[in-house]
C-alpha cells in the first residue's frame, strides 16, 4: 500500500492504496466520487475524463500515485443542481444526453475544447475534438449543438463579468 | 393548455442528475460487506470440460468462495430460458440445447461463462481467477453461419441436429411462384446482415444481496426490464419465489436491447450472495461485454422480387438463414421470425410474399434483439430490392416506390399484419424536397471535377412497435403479454406519482410521462415524479423494448388517469354538492355547471383523502387508479431517410454529406425527445453500414472484442442530421403514437448501402462498408469502366 | 492489472538505480499504452519507474540546425510549441492528429518512440527525419534503433531526448484505423537537403520502414506526379480486419503523395 494526497475538486485528500490504483478507481471507489465512470478498457470511450492539473486526462489510463499533489477536477466539481455551469446547462437545454452515461466525460471533455479552441467553436472542430469521447445514444447531434452554445455561453459571461 | 403538455419540448428533468455527476447507476451501488465476482470464461469457442480445479484459486487472498455449474446444480438452480416458442414448418417445436449457468460438461463459444470467483476486491478476485484450472479437451467449432447446417460439421446441440434451431417460413409460396412465372422482371440479391455488439456505454453490472431475517433477496441490476427478470429468475430458475426477490433496475446507461435479457451472471451473483452470507457485486470488463453481451443481427439472406413492366411489385420471396450463437438467448427465436417475415411488405402494396427462415446455432456469442431486432434486417431487404429493381428498370427509385405505397388504411398485408394508418406519399415528398432531391445531379458532377464519387440513397422503412395485443402474439408463441402497467397515485397536496411498468434508460420517460400527466390532470409538471426500475415500488410491468414505451406505457398511463379523473370528479360532485354529470374537468379545474363553483384539482385529492364530503359506501377515500392497457393492434411508424455520400476512391473513405429524415411517428409527446431518439438510431444504423465489423477466425475467436478493433460511430463519423415529421395519428392507442426508438436504425443502413452502391455504381458490397470494402468496390467499378 | 511497485523518482540518476535494482522494472513515460495494456493484464510488470517527477526532460528547443525535444513532452506541447511549428511545422502536425485529445495531454513523445508500436506516428517521423535518439548512455541514430519490433533500448536506459535535424520541408500524412484510430497506414516525408526519405508506419509487419521505391522517385523530382505508377512491395505488410496488405501497400503511395502536397503546401 502506499499514501497518495491530492487535491480534488478543491478539497485535500488523501487515501491508502494498492499502487495499481487507477486514478478512476480513486475517485469512485475511494472518494466516492461515481460521477466518473468507466465505460470501456482501452482508454477510447471517455466516460472518465476528468481534469488533472487543468487538461482533461483519461482517469482510467492514469494511475492514482501519479497524480500525487495534483489538482484534480472532476464532474462533482463543475457545478452542483441549483447552481450549473453553463456547460452543463447547454447540454440540458440541447438535449445533448440520454442515458446520461458519457455525459460526465463529454462535458469534462466540452471544457477543455473550450479552454484549448476559445468559446465560439465551428462544426468541424468540435466533431474533431470529440474524438476521445464515445456516445452511444445521441448519434452527437445535439453534443455538437451543445458543447458549441456551452462555449458562446461561457464566452458571454466572461464578456458579462469583465463589463 | 399548459406548457409542459403533450407535444411540448419540454427539457428533460432527469438530466440534473446525469449532468451533474450525481445519477446512480448500478455500478455506484455499493453494500456494505459487499464482496466482488469474476467469472472465468472459457477461451475456447467449443471444448469438452474434462476437469475443473479450484483448489489454488480458492486459497488465493482475498477469497471467500469458488463456485462451478456443480455448486449450482446441487442448489437445484435452473437454466436460463428462451422465451418464444418457435414452430417449424413441419410442426415440431424449436430445438433448445440447454443453456446453463455455470457449464459443467462442455463451452459452447469464447466467453462461455464457467466457473465464478469470489473475493474481497474485484483484483484479488481476477488474480484468483487466473488460478482456476480448467482441464479443456478442444473441439472443432463451426463459427461461419453458411457452414453451419451442413453435413459434417461439428454440432453443438444434441437436441438440434445439423445445428439447427428451427425452419420456419410465413406466406404463400404458391402464389409467390406464379407471380414470378408471369413477372416482366426480376430483382435477385444476395446479402450479409452483419452481426453487431450493441455496446451500451455502461457495462452490465449486478450487485445482489440476501437477507437472512426475511429469507428475501434484492439485485440492482442493468436491465431495461426488471419485473421480467425476477419472473424469470424466480418461476424457471428457480432462485426465489417473487415475492422473495426483489429487482431493482436504478440509473441504466443504455440498452438497445442488449439488457432485456436474463443473463447467467445476474443469477449466480443472487445464488452467491446467500451462499457466500454477503452482497455481491459484478461489474464486466468491456472486453468481457464484447464475449458475453447477446449480440445482435447477423443473416444470411437471398432475395428476389418480381416485377410487372411498369415496376409494380408482385411478389417477394427471401430466405433467411439467421444465427443465433451457441444458445438461445432470452427472446432470440422471435428475432428472426415474427420481427422480421411480417416487415417485409414495408411500406408497399406487395399481394404476395413467401420467407422461409432456418435458424442455426454457432459456436459464437448468443444473438437476440438490438435495436430494431429483425425490422432493420426487413427493411434493409425491401429496401435493397427495390433500390435496384429500379435502377434495373430505368425507373426513378423515388418514382418506383411512390408506384408501389399503400394509399389506403387499414391495409392487410400478405404477411399476418393489418397495417391501422400512414401517409407514404406525403413522407416522401417532403423527405426528396428536404433532401434537394432534384438538386443531386449538379452536385454529382460538382463531386466527379474534384475526384470523387458522389451517391444517393433512400430508405422508406415501416416498422411495428408495441409487440402487442397479448392474445395475438400468444398465438404465436410469446411467453409473456403484450400489455403495460401503470399506476397514478395523486397524493394528499394533489401532487403525484406515476409508477411505470416501462423502464428508461436513456429515453426520457420521467419528463414524458410527466407531461401527459402533466397535461391531462393540468397541474405543473414539477408536481409529477415518475418511478420505474423497481420490483418492490411498481406493479408488474413488461418493461421496454420495441419501441414500446410510449404506444403502450404512455397508454396506460393515460388510461389510469382517466380513473382518476373519475373518481375526482365524483368528489369534486359531492363537494361542490351537484349530481356526478354536472362536474366538468378541464385544464385543472372542475367545475359545477351551471354554478360558479370551481375547485383546484388539488383541492379535490385533498378532500378525496380527509373523506368528510362524501358517503364511504358510495366512493372510497384515497385517489390512486391502475391500469393495464393491452392495445388492440401493434403501430406502425414510417419514414423516408435519404442520405448522401461522397467518396474518396484513391482510399475508399466515404463521407456522408446530407442526411435528410422524414419520419411519421403519430401524435408526438415531446419533439426533442422524438429527434434526439431518430438521431441516436440514425448512428447506430450507419455504424452497421459502415464502421461496426464483428469478425470471428475460424477457430471461433472474436478478433473484434475491443474499441481497437470494434468502431463503434464516433462525432467525426457523422454529419449533422436534418429530421423532418409528418403525423398521422395512430387509432390504436388514446394518444394517437407509435414509438420512435428503432425507427433510426432500421433506416440507415438500407439508404447509406443504397447511396453507397449508386456512387460505385455498381451493387457488389456488403456491410459494414468499410473504407477497405468500399476501396475494393470502387476500383472493380474503375476497371469496369476501364473496360 | 497484476500488482507492481511503483516508483517516482526526481532525478534520472535515481531512475538509472530504480532500473538497475528491479530485474522487471518498467519506465512508465505517459502511460497511454502501457496503462491499457497492463489493465488488459497482456503485459505484467514488477515495478514501474514513472518519469513524471524529473525535471528537465520536458523542454523544446531550437539547437543550430537541430530540434531537441525531451521525451518526456507531450504530444499537445509538441501540437502548441511555437518553436517547432517553426522548426518542423509537419511535425507539429503530427502531434496534433496523434490519438484523440486526452491521450495528446498525457502521452509523450519518448514514450511514443520507445514502445514504438508498429502503428504509432512519431516512429514514422523519428525515421524520415533521420532524428537521433539521446540517452542515459548513449546516441542511437533513428535506423539502429527501428529495427524491429520493440527493438532499441537496454534494460537501464532511459531515453532523454530526441534530436530531429531540421529538414528542407517535412510532411505527414495517415491513414487512420476506423476502430482505433492508429494509422492503418501512415508515410512521414522529409526532403533532408541530402535526399529525400520516406518512413511509413502502420503497414508494416516489423513496425516503421523506410520506403525505397518511394525515395527514389522523390529524391529525383520532388513532385507527386508519377507517384502513383509506384509499386510498393506488399510482401511485407500487414494483412487483418481493416485492410489486406494489397491495401496498405496502396494506401503507403497515397499517403505519401498527400504528405509530399504538404510538404509543398507548407
């Protein structure tokens, strides 16, 4: 066993565990933290994405130890029901998830589009940077629409606050 | 009218949770003193067990118990059943080999589930796993459908000699044949449906548990129909009486299909956890979703359609081999029969069609419904033949299916169905106007000056949801009813509560089912919660699949509030001290004719339970109704979907460019919702068409078993969807719908296939039709040309 | 996952001793293929030295006529890295068209050319560029190095950087697995200024090669016309699910026709 201590969602954590511990196993099984899921083993399908450090990683291809110190952001940290991120209230208002599974990936995945591309995305670019997220219910229609007026949303309220 | 009614897109309630990280899907599940199983698979597609030894792995850390097909067996725990009863064509009943849970003598396909491993944590149970010996003794397999039947080959089955499940047929073969003998022409084709793993996001999963003071257990599990599964599970495996056995469905990442069935490991996971005195919990690998997930799809078909001179169909005759793996999945025998001979008329006047179908067993993973389940294989049928019928005949495809439409209602086809309403003509139009039909020619050309080869396909597809009324398809050999449950329990503050039969797993029953309550008792949606998944919580309930959540569970959701507007207006009569006939009940609010007296319908749940207005001899306090609505016919959605490719010869990558839907789905309960279910089945149907290639060596090994391999449709795959609606309202249920979930599916692959074979312009390529598949396509029609 | 020992050293001195005290140790430089595979459990190790915690082995620069880059950079800093879209533009392509994003920002690129998986991108552009591999121990020069399957390193050798000369105009262009996204086949294109070299990946059976037939033709006209009456030898390819070797070999000259295109286009 070994002692890893992070930050996640900004609170301190720390845990003992096996040093095979996957970053996504820390998060759900140790933190509890079940908005990270894990949909394949292959590091395709993107359910787990989260933020580490600010970039969006594949938790499930991460190991835990590797994470030591880190700052670590997860769907739990993005907005809370009352009070969403205007990502999460695009993918609401697009109709941008069903079984809801991916969606916790697609949005950790939708931030970092943001924070790499800027907020006002065009078609291609975001069909392109999903290509680490897999869906299997939406057939992307409404992720495309969404991840887009999520980013023009969180560009108008930059605007907002800057005013 | 409020605006969160019928036919409002009204944003979906469930997904707070879902966006918020905080739905609770099984694998969230966890019980304290939970432990973990591993199921050790076998690795060979077809083996005799010769020995099983435990004993290393029982001995590992962290292990508290290891449990065969023998363990089991003693517990006198049964095997898993299907449950459609077949007939062939010469009256005997369908041949089922014996599916166990745990084998014992023999595996039958790599993922053949034998032996499971209990320990403290899910790695210390896979390391222990690793330590069953199982002493295999290979045998030859027979992995290719085409091989199966024939003389020789291995078998898998004694009970079903040549590996065959069954040979049924529907239709008249005499009037088939003399319509062919006086044909103008004929249309032959030869195809490949392909096989496909439904790959649901989530995984299955199972945790269960037993109580030692009530002798009941409770599994959460993935599924799409609990109240099948504890029926299953208790009255032919044996595991718990029902009222002992609760199922528990929570939060489910997506179906398609894949979790209607009954599978071993939620069973052995409910055996263990009274066995081993402790919860146990089950979560599979993806690439053990890949083995052991019941695949979907995969004939073998040759087709032909005969013609009159003017393109008017006469008659269809196909036949059908279909695989269904190395057991009989739960529903599987329908699949392939009663799902799919009865489509085959599509949306045409056809007087006569004759299917004969053979079922065979492979040493392959079990095959059952996916998404459409033997509609998307119909009319991909139909819809090939008649795509190159009329390419053969110079006809216009578009004029060539407008010359063979059904135009009138109700329509029996030669194949068992009574179709109730459509309009084919008007989807059409309004399908090749959205598409630029007219237009494609010029873009044709735009395509060939750049190097390229531009297509465009249709694809009129008919499908049948409900799977209902019960009487008709227990004739056919269903061992379940057609029927949905509902329950409405208005509460003292005229809140309420909906329980469903119908479970949701990604389609967005909690807002729709709360609109038409919503709707019909006129109060906010935000006063309305809808609860399904749970054995314990709901009546029995059939669950969804087949599209049948909103002709059937929305129905009988309805029907119980007609109940309970009965009983309220009764109420409300004595309140309001009138005769029952003078109370009128809209938007809400009841009203004594005649008199300015109103009341809320808040106001009457409340006096219906504090009882002081009313005799109890006469109505009885409370406000909560029941029904079951078996509805008197299945429905019938349409569509036309046009898609529109463009290829790259030099490497065979094929870029779709335009897809235009236009589907009639009836009255429509929310329009969002109807979209986003025709987008998500449109990606499912070209990742059969194109991308999702399930291959197997000729040992019986998947070579597909993971994302590396397996491509599943990602964004970049896909264009934008433009999706049209025309509505006919369907009269066999009160709302006027007919189920949108399959229609996606069941129309792309014929059109991408269609809009693919016109830009190589040639008809020689199966599915999935690969950038490599299509490569090879193309430069047969370079040298074609060249010639 | 089998269990391990998990190391993160701060210094490549400490990560040389880790390597040399565990017979079964394993350097874990990004994890993005490892990881999978050890959670597949189609690879076990006794312990993994993870390279993440050294400092100074994760710069870019400009070196004369050289582009050093540390292995331990990522795919997305080679995407941004304003000094190789300088240096080597294509290059920078490359890094940005590697796996999908969440991969670009963990992976790297010493991590990419040591597991050399016979379908990844780097190889391809390590080999045309005639790039020279720096490490605890020694220089290998790109063709030592590709020799075969996983060939290359010694058990306590660390790769610490890796030396692309810079090139008249280089191009990359792939093919990719549908399923995967690895390149089904992919050719990496330099024209050095001494000649033109030509590196394809994902095709062949014993991972990245250099494409004779091709460097012939390029280095006597660097054009695209002609290229397609090239006959590359398939004998040697890579047949499965996703393309026979016929395929591949056809796949090689397109690809490097449209990697020549952006080569001059750049």
């Amino acid at each position: 066993m070994a002692a890893v201590s992070l930050t996640v969602n900004g609170k301190t954590v720390g845990a003992e565990i096996e040093p095979r511990t996957l970053l996504s196993a820390l998060l759900r099984d140790h933190l509890n933290l079940t908005g990270t899921h894990i949909g394949c083993d292959t590091s395709q399908c993107g359910a787990c994405v989260v933020h580490v450090n600010g970039k969006a990683v594949k938790s499930c291809t991460r190991l835990a130890l590797s994470c030591e110190g880190a700052k670590v952001t997860t769907i739990e940290g993005v907005g809370r029901p009352g009070n969403l991120h205007p990502m999460q209230q695009a993918f609401q208002d697009n109709h941008a998830l069903q079984c809801g599974f991916c969606t916790p990936g697609m949005i950790m995945s939708a931030l970092d589009i943001v924070r790499r591309k800027g907020t006002r995305l065009d078609e291609a670019t975001i069909r392109k940077e999903l290509e680490g997220n897999l869906c299997r219910c939406t057939g992307y229609h409404n992720i495309v629409r969404a991840v887009a007026a999520g980013a023009q949303a969180m560009g108008d309220s930059k605007l907002q606050a800057a005013e | 009218m409020s605006d969160t009614g019928i036919g409002k897109s009204v944003k979906r309630t469930e997904d707070i949770r879902f966006i918020t990280g905080t739905g609770r899907y099984t694998d969230d599940i966890n019980r304290p003193g939970q432990v973990w199983a591993v199921f050790v698979r076998s690795p060979h597609a077809h083996a005799k067990i010769r020995n099983i030894d435990i004993r290393r792995a029982s001995a590992a850390p962290g292990v508290v118990g290891v449990f065969t097909g023998k363990d089991v067996g003693a517990d006198k725990i049964g095997n898993l059943i299907c449950g459609w009863m077949i007939h062939s064509k010469d009256g005997s009943p369908m041949k089922a080999g014996v599916h166990s849970v745990l084998a014992t003598e023999r595996v039958r396909y790599v993922g053949d589930h034998v032996v499971v491993v209990i320990a403290e944590s899910k790695n210390q149970a896979r390391d222990a796993a690793e330590l069953v010996e199982v002493d295999y003794e290979p045998l030859p397999a027979v992995v290719r459908l085409a091989d199966a039947q024939t003389r020789g080959q291995p078998q898998l089955h004694d009970e079903a000699p040549n590996n065959t499940v069954y040979q049924w047929h529907l239709g008249d073969k005499a009037a088939v044949d003399a319509a062919f003998a006086s044909a103008a022409h004929r249309t032959k084709l030869e195809f490949v449906n392909n096989r496909l793993v439904p790959n649901a996001i989530e995984p299955r999963a199972a945790v269960a548990e037993y109580d030692t003071g009530t002798g009941s257990y409770t599994l959460y599990t993935t599924s799409q129909n609990p109240h099948v599964t504890r029926l299953v599970m208790s009255a032919f495996i044996g595991i718990a009486p029902e009222n002992k056995l609760r199922v528990i469905a929570p939060d489910v990442g997506g179906g398609f299909g894949s979790k209607i069935f009954i599978y071993a490991e939620e069973v052995v996971c409910t055996w263990a956890a009274r066995k081993v005195g402790r919860p146990v919990k089950w979560v599979s690998d993806r690439n053990e979703s890949f083995l052991a997930d019941a695949h979907g799809r995969d004939h073998l078909t040759i087709a032909e359609a005969a013609m009159d001179a003017e393109g008017k169909v006469l008659a269809l005759h196909v036949r059908t081999k279909a695989n269904l793996g190395a057991y009989l999945s739960t529903f599987s025998s329908a699949v392939p029969t009663y799902l799919y001979a009865p489509l085959l008329s599509g949306q045409y006047d056809i007087p006569a069609i004759y299917c004969e179908v053979d079922a065979v067993y492979t040493n392959t993973t079990p095959v059952d419904a996916y998404r459409g389940a033997g509609r998307p294989e119909a009319a991909f049928v139909i819809e090939r033949l008649v795509e190159v019928a009329a390419r053969e005949m110079g006809i216009d495809p578009a004029e060539f299916r407008m010359r063979n439409f059904i135009r009138k209602f109700p329509h029996q086809t030669p194949v068992l169905f009574a179709y109730d309403a459509g309009n084919y003509p008007a989807c059409m139009k309004l399908a090749l106007e959205n598409a630029d039909y007219s237009g494609f020619a010029a873009r044709k050309q735009a395509s060939a000056a750049k190097g390229k080869l531009r297509g465009i396909g249709l694809s009129a597809y008919i499908e049948a949801c409900g799977i209902a009324p019960s009487q008709a398809i227990g004739q056919l050999g269903a061992g379940v009813g057609g029927w949905e449950s509902a329950e409405i329990r208005v509460n003292v503050t005229g809140t309420v509560e909906v329980l469903t039969g119908s479970h949701a797993h990604g389609q967005g029953h909690e807002t729709t089912f709360a609109q038409v309550v919503s709707e019909r008792l006129g109060i906010p949606i935000e006063q309305v919660t809808v609860i399904h998944g749970d054995t314990d919580k709901v009546q029995m309930g059939m669950g969804t699949y087949g599209s049948r959540s909103g002709p059937v569970g929305a129905s009988a959701i309805y029907r119980a509030i007609d109940k309970v507007i009965v009983k309220a207006t009764k109420v409300a009569a004595r309140c309001m001290e009138v005769p029952d006939d003078g109370v009128e009940f809209a938007d809400g609010i009841f009203s004594a004719r005649g008199t300015n007296r109103t009341m809320k319908f808040g106001e009457v749940a409340l006096q219906a339970y504090v009882a002081h207005k009313f005799n109890p001899a006469e109505i009885e306090p409370g406000l909560k109704e029941s029904a079951f609505f078996d509805p008197p016919n299945f429905t019938f959605p349409s569509g036309v979907h046009i898609a529109e490719v463009e290829i790259d010869p030099e490497t065979g990558k094929t870029r779709i460019e335009r897809w235009s839907a236009v589907d009639d789905f009836g009255n429509l309960i929310n329009p969002m919702i109807v979209e986003g279910q025709v987008h998500g089945g449109v990606a499912q149907g070209v990742g059969q068409a194109m991308l999702e290639n399930t291959v197997y060596d000729d040992n019986g090994q998947l070579l597909t078993a993971s994302f590396m391999d397996y491509c599943l449709p990602r964004a970049s795959d896909l264009p934008s969807l433009n999706v049209g609606m025309t509505n006919t309202p369907c009269p066999s249920n009160p709302l006027g719908v007919k189920g949108c979930g399959e229609a996606g599916a069941i129309a792309a692959p014929a059109a991408l296939i269609n809009a693919i074979t016109n830009a190589i312009g040639h008809e020689d390529i199966d599915m999935p039709a690969t950038p490599f598949a299509v490569w090879r396509a193309a430069q047969q029609h370079e040298k074609q040309a060249a010639e | 996952m089998y269990e391990f020992e998990y190391l993160r050293p701060s210094t490549l001195a400490d990560a040389e001793r880790a390597l040399r005290q565990h017979a079964g140790a394993k350097l874990l430089a990004g994890g993005q293929s490892l990881i999978p595979a050890l959670k597949l459990r189609l690879n076990r190790v006794e312990c993994l030295v993870d390279l993440s915690g050294i400092i100074g082995m994760n710069s870019i620069e400009r070196r004369g006529s050289l582009l050093a880059i540390g292995a331990m950079v990522t795919h997305a800093e080679v995407a941004e890295s304003s000094v190789v879209k300088k240096a080597i533009p294509g290059l920078a392509q490359l890094a940005a068209d590697i796996g999908d994003p969440q991969v670009r920002n963990c992976g790297t690129i010493g991590g990419s050319i040591a597991n050399n998986d016979p379908s990844a991108d780097y190889p391809a552009a390590v080999l045309a560029l005639g790039a020279t591999l720096k490490t605890n121990k020694r220089e290998i020069a790109a063709e030592d190095h590709f020799k075969g399957l996983f060939a290359g390193l010694g058990q306590d050798e660390i790769l610490t950087e890796v030396l692309f000369p810079i090139p008249r105009c280089f191009g990359y262009a792939k093919f990719p697995n549908p399923a995967s996204r690895f390149a089904l086949a992919g050719a990496a294109v330099a024209d050095t200024g001494k000649g033109v070299r030509v590196a394809a990946t994902g095709a062949g059976m014993n991972g990245v090669f250099r494409v004779r037939e091709l460097e012939a033709a390029l280095s006597s006209a660097f054009r695209t016309e002609g290229l397609k009456k090239i006959n590359i030898d398939s004998s040697n390819l890579i047949s499965d699910v996703h393309g026979n070797a016929e395929y591949r070999a056809h796949l090689i000259g397109v690809m490097t026709k449209r990697a020549v295109d952006a080569c001059l286009a750049g």
